[in-house]
C-alpha cells in the first residue's frame, strides 16, 4: 500500500512537472482575484507580473499557472498603490523571490496596505531586489537566446519571437515634457541613475492615489500586440494616442475595471481591440463594468471577456495567432 501510494505521487509530480514545463508560446493570463487587477505573462522561463490584485489570492493563480519548481518573478510592476492592485504582495514577497520591481513615484495612499507595502520592498531590496522607476519609452526586451549567441541565431532562424514591455507612461498631460528614450537589450538592463535606494523609498511622502498615475505598459510578441493600461481613466488615455505612443493593438486590458472613467468610445476608436479583458469582481460594489462601456466595446465588434464570468482568463500566442487556452476556437 505504501509503494502504491508512493508511485501515485511520483505520477502526480511527472505530470506536473509535464504540463508546466515552459513550451514556446507566450502567455497573457489574468488572474481572477475578485475586484483587481493581476496579471502574468509568461514566455519561456520568463515570468512578469504586473499588480498583485488584493488580497491572497494571487497566490492561487500564481500556484496553479507557474511550476511548483520556480518560486522567482523576474520583473513585477506596481501600476499605482490602490489597495485592489497591491493588497496580494504581502503574500506574493512571502513565497516568491522578485528580482526587478518597477512603479511610479508620483502617487501615494496613505494606507495600512501601502504602508506594509513599503515595508516588505526595503526588505526586499536589502536581499538585491532591484527597485526603479521606469521613465517614458523605456523598454525591456526578453529573449530566450543568450546575446552571446543572439547573432549567430538570426543569421539562421529569424522567426525567433522575442517578448518587448515599453512604459507609456509616467508622461506629463501637456505633452510637452515628455521625451522618448529606448533602451532595449537582451533580457534586462538597467540604469544605474534610475535605482531607487532604500532609504529614497523610505522617505517617500504620501499623497492621494491618482488612477491617472498608473503606469501603463505596452507589450509586443511577434505581430501580436497588447495594452496593460492599470487604471488610467479617459484624459490619460487620450494623451497616448495624441502623443503617438500608441494606435492599434490585439488585446486591451480594459481601463480601471471597466469604470465609466476609462475606455471612451475616441479612445477605442483609435486602438480598435480585437479582444478586451476585463478583471473584475463578482457581484462588485462599483457595478462594474459599467454598461456604458461594455457598450462602447460592443458598438466596434470588440469581443469581451471578464473574470467575473469566466474566472481566470489565459490567452496563449505564437506570435501571429492567439487563442484561449484549452479552448479549440481561436480568438483572432
């Protein structure tokens, strides 16, 4: 009986070991964590999370998407300090080692939430966890070859994808102070100028939490492109497209929940979904989303899909082609 018992774990830690061993696609996974937002993208041993939604229950998502093996997140980015977007990193800093963490330095709450936040990230950086800023048109560029070999690689197949994050913002409403930079190098690199020290972080003076502080992240796999916008309401999002940081795209992470704050019908028209994702609660206080902007995505033929229907929504690509994953229909 003991063998019997023995051999039923081991299958159960091969087949584990199977299904979550990282394949060649890039996957876009919102995890259902109630009203909030958290969502992961994985491509090959590459893990990027952006907000921790509110509570624990990132912890769920994050177990059962990433292999029980792997407890590090290459880079995490804090969109704003809103409770519903870092209530989970708590938890999140208790199992997983974090190697970048990037968010805005412009908008504070003063909250028990952010207060342990700030707390457990001057833990974090006392470890070597790398804390920054990211400025206007920075970008990230992850590869799964070596830059020793990156070369050699292309001159042979140059089909490879490689998976690019660009920050659209932190960027001045006027549109005067803004100034693009690009800096994109095989996996990470960093500016030594845009470290934020522990003792920086720690004297941070709070100030009412702004949606249109978020830090909004544009990312690239082959032709396949989306818009991760945090909570940016409509002004801010108009302000990308008439600073010609963004036009069309693939996939949209709709606006602040899908509050009647964000997602205007000028907005859309200029970057013309294919599919909206929506990360709401159940049954949430904010009745969101609000209809108004379900029906401003329904009036261009944008398809819609919500974690409070459908939980937990994984979007997997190859680069040309996406589709939900172990669903037969492809999305486009």
């Amino acid at each position: 009986m003991k063998l019997f018992f023995v051999i039923g774990a081991f299958l159960i830690l091969l087949w584990e070991f199977l299904i979550k061993w990282p394949d060649n696609y890039f996957h876009l996974i919102i995890c259902d964590v109630g009203q909030g937002d958290a969502i992961l993208l994985k491509y090959d041993q590459m893990q990027i999370l952006i907000d921790t939604g509110p509570d624990e229950s990132l912890t769920a998502c994050l177990n059962q998407k990433l292999p029980f093996w792997d407890k590090k997140i290459d880079v995490l980015i804090l969109t704003h300090f809103d409770d519903d977007h870092i209530g989970g990193f708590a938890s999140l800093s208790q199992t997983y080692a974090i190697d970048y963490i990037f968010l805005p330095l412009t908008n504070y709450k003063e909250s028990e939430t952010f207060l342990e936040l700030k707390s457990r990230i001057s833990a974090l950086q006392e470890a070597g966890t790398i804390v920054k800023e990211p400025f206007l048109g920075q970008q990230i560029a992850f590869s799964k070859i070596s830059p020793k070999y990156q070369a050699k690689y292309n001159s042979v197949n140059k089909q490879e994808n490689s998976l690019l994050l660009s920050f659209l913002t932190p960027m001045a409403l006027d549109l005067e102070e803004y100034k693009v930079l690009e800096e994109t190098k095989s996996f990470l690199w960093q500016r030594p100028e845009n470290y934020l020290s522990a003792e920086d972080w720690q004297k941070l003076a709070y100030k009412i939490s702004d949606n249109d502080g978020s830090i909004a992240t544009f990312v690239q796999f082959g032709d396949l492109k989306i818009l991760l916008s945090g909570d940016l309401e409509s002004t801010r999002e108009l302000a990308l497209i008439e600073a010609g940081l963004i036009t069309g795209v693939d996939i949209q992470k709709v606006g602040h929940h899908g509050s009647k704050t964000s997602s205007s019908l000028d907005f859309l028209l200029k970057t013309r979904p294919e599919t909206a994702l929506i990360s709401c609660g159940l049954n949430n206080q904010f009745n969101h989303p609000n209809p108004e902007v379900l029906d401003n995505f329904n009036s261009i033929g944008v398809q819609i899909l919500r974690t409070n229907h459908l939980g937990t929504i994984e979007v997997v690509s190859d680069g040309q082609k996406f589709w939900l994953k172990n669903k037969k229909q492809q999305l486009f």
